[in-house]
C-alpha cells in the first residue's frame, strides 16, 4: 500500500545513493583530521619557502654574475611550483573543514528523520522506506474492536509512514549531495595544478630525465602521487573510460601487445578447425611490460613497468571465429588487459629516495606505496588463414 504522489516519488527516485547505515557510519572527525594536518603541511612549506627566498636574496650582497643569476632564476622556478602545491594544501585544507561541517549536518538531518519515525511507532528500512511496525500492528489489533475499524486505523498509519519516507529519503538525497559537493571540491584543489611548469628538462621526448624538479605533469600522474601522498591504499580502477584510453593510447604498450594478440587469435583458429565451436575462450596470459621511464610526474612514467609480485600483466583473449569460406577466417576478439603495478620509490635511482624523502617531508609521514591495477577491455577484429598469417586487423592493439 502506498499513498505516494508524483512529486514525492520523484523525490524517493533521487535518493538512491546512500543508506541510512551509510549515512549513520559517517565519522567526520577525519576530514577535520585531514584538514589540519593539510594547514600544518602547507604552513610548513610556506616556512620553509619563505626562509629559503630570503636565503636567496642574502646572496645578492656578495654573489654576482652570470651563474649567480642562473641559480636565481632556477630557484624562482622552483618557489611558483612550491607557491601552487602550497595553494593546492591550503584549498584542501579549506574544503574539507567546510566538508566535516556541510557533511556533519547531513547526517544530524538523516539521524533526526529515522529517530522521528522510529518513535511514531515505524521501521524504517537501509533505503529509506518507512513501514509500519508489527510491534504497531499487533497494538492496533489489540485495541480495536473490528477489522474495519483496524483498516481504517493502519491506512491513516501508512499515509503517515509515507510522509516519513519522503522525509527520510529526501534527507538521504541531501547527504549524497553533500558527500559528492565535498569531493569534488577535494578533487579540485589538489588537481588544479598546472600541466607543465618552467622547470622542464631539455633532450629529446623519450630521454629519462632524472631532474626531481622537473613538474611536467598529466591527470593520470597527478592522480596517481596525490594517492601516494596521501596514503590512499590499493587502487583498483575497472573499465573506467579514462584510463582505458590512456593505457590503450600509450605505442610502447600496443607495439608489445600485437604479438600476444596474434598468438591468441591464430589458437583461437586452430581450436575452431579443432572442435567447431565458434566461441573459443583462450589462455589466460601473464606477461612482463614495460612503457615510459623519467621523472616527470606522467602516469606513463610512474607505472613505467608491471611488478610481477602484484600480478604483472594480464592479458585474457575470448574469440569468435567465422569461416569466411575462401580459406580464411574472421577472429573477432574481445580481449581484458589488466596492468599490475606498485607505487613506490625505485630504489635503483637515487633521485627516487631523494624524492621519496621530500614526499614524507610534505606528507608528514602520510606518503605511502601502493597497488595499482588498471584493467580495460578492447576488441580486435583479425582476418587470417589456416596456418595463423594475419591477412588484416583492425582494432587494439594495431
């Protein structure tokens, strides 16, 4: 039985994002952790710069000429890049104070809407649905007379219990409002940093640059060092749309695929001549990659090679073969690759412990090496003959 009009089922529509023991576990305390240990951090590094600017500028006195200048011009590189990751701290620092608050809120208006209507005698279920309890039914059947008399009373109580939903889960709408509002403003702060900075090494583009200065940068790499600095634990992205095309996207991966790709469709044939079946499911493949080296803060460069201790490469091929009848035939592949890899300090470099230095400097210990798994699915499309020659393809990896 529901008494739910269209406005208010549209507003029980929209609460889907959260439940109530979602709402309820939320323990604010930590964003307003995170957000003074941001101040300190960012305060510190401010210390730091200014005494060094100051340093810097003391020199003037007695160092002159033409190496003198270069340093000074290298250190006013170095302090724009300080100022906007001392911004980054401070906007991260501001939105998630605002946050435990907006978030502290949402959750006191969740708490209150369950407790009103546990109290008028309701349940009220992990998505927000008000019911009628059976403690209340079992008092109404008691205390009336007839069953008329108790339909009578239970419609007038579900007409209530109805309210109480729109109320509850229209609580539950605003938390999830506010959760994502906090995010996305996190988000922002600490991946509003410029794509490339002054301080760039020269060479050519693949040359491995080993200067820790060097913030050349994309969205993947800033993504994956704001997790290490933060302490973010195992990442686990699955078919996400962006970094499926920024894995797919990468000609030193593809060039090392287009052989495993291969390998499998030509089995995929024989199995087909073999047995008949169409679909042919192949060998799952563990294999060792290797991409992008360098000190820049690209993704290519952090993931640079799998780590065989966390999976390696993963490389699963599903098939389906069509005999085209002139001896050929068509291998539609429908292929999961998984990159398996760990963030942390390569120990081989010591420009990596110097950094990895820096990191828990900043991060005041927060800093912390992680798994990443990356895994996208891509489909391929092969024509080839009986003995496995590739006749023509199309499609990741070619």
């Amino acid at each position: 039985m529901t008494t739910l009009g269209t406005t208010e089922q549209q507003a029980v529509a929209e609460a889907t994002g959260l439940t109530v023991a979602q709402v309820l576990a939320w323990d604010t305390a930590t964003l307003t952790a995170r957000a003074a240990a941001w101040t300190t951090q960012a305060t510190k590094l401010l210390t730091f710069d200014d005494n060094q600017d100051r340093a810097v500028d003391a020199g003037r006195d007695f160092w002159t000429g033409t190496a003198a200048e270069a340093m000074r011009t290298k250190h006013d590189q170095i302090r724009t890049s300080a100022r906007t990751f001392i911004a980054a701290l401070q906007d991260g620092a501001a939105a998630a104070q605002s946050g435990a608050s907006s978030l502290e809120s949402a959750k006191s208006a969740v708490v209150n809407a369950v407790k009103t209507a546990e109290a008028n005698g309701y349940e009220v279920a992990d998505d927000g649905t008000v019911t009628i309890s059976a403690s209340t039914h079992q008092t109404l059947l008691s205390q009336l007379p007839d069953a008329s008399s108790y339909s009578t009373a239970a419609g007038a109580l579900q007409v209530d219990a109805d309210a109480s939903t729109v109320t509850v889960k229209q609580a539950l709408t605003q938390a999830h409002s506010a959760a994502a509002a906090v995010d996305e403003a996190i988000t922002t702060a600490f991946t509003n940093l410029p794509d490339a900075s002054p301080i760039i090494a020269t060479g050519a583009p693949q040359s491995i640059n080993r200067d820790i200065w060097d913030t050349t940068s994309d969205e993947q790499g800033r993504a994956i060092l704001a997790r290490y600095l933060t302490g973010g634990g195992d990442w686990y992205i699955n078919s996400d749309p962006k970094w499926s095309e920024y894995m797919m996207n990468n000609q030193l991966l593809r060039n090392q695929l287009e052989e495993p790709v291969t390998t499998a469709a030509a089995a995929a044939v024989q199995g087909y001549l073999q047995n008949g079946n169409a679909s042919q499911a192949g060998t799952p493949q563990r294999l060792q990659m290797e991409i992008e080296n360098g000190e820049q803060i690209i993704g290519y460069q952090y993931l640079h090679g799998t780590n065989d201790d966390v999976g390696g490469f993963t490389f699963v091929p599903n098939s389906t073969v069509r005999d085209r009848g002139d001896a050929t035939y068509e291998v539609t592949m429908f292929n999961s690759y998984t990159w398996n890899d760990t963030i942390d300090a390569n120990k081989q470099y010591e420009s990596d412990q110097d950094k990895n230095r820096v990191a828990e400097a900043i991060s005041l210990g927060q800093a912390d090496p992680y798994d990443i798994h990356i895994n996208w699915n891509a489909n391929t499309t092969l024509i080839m003959d009986a003995s496995g020659r590739v006749i023509s393809q199309t499609g990741y990896p070619k």
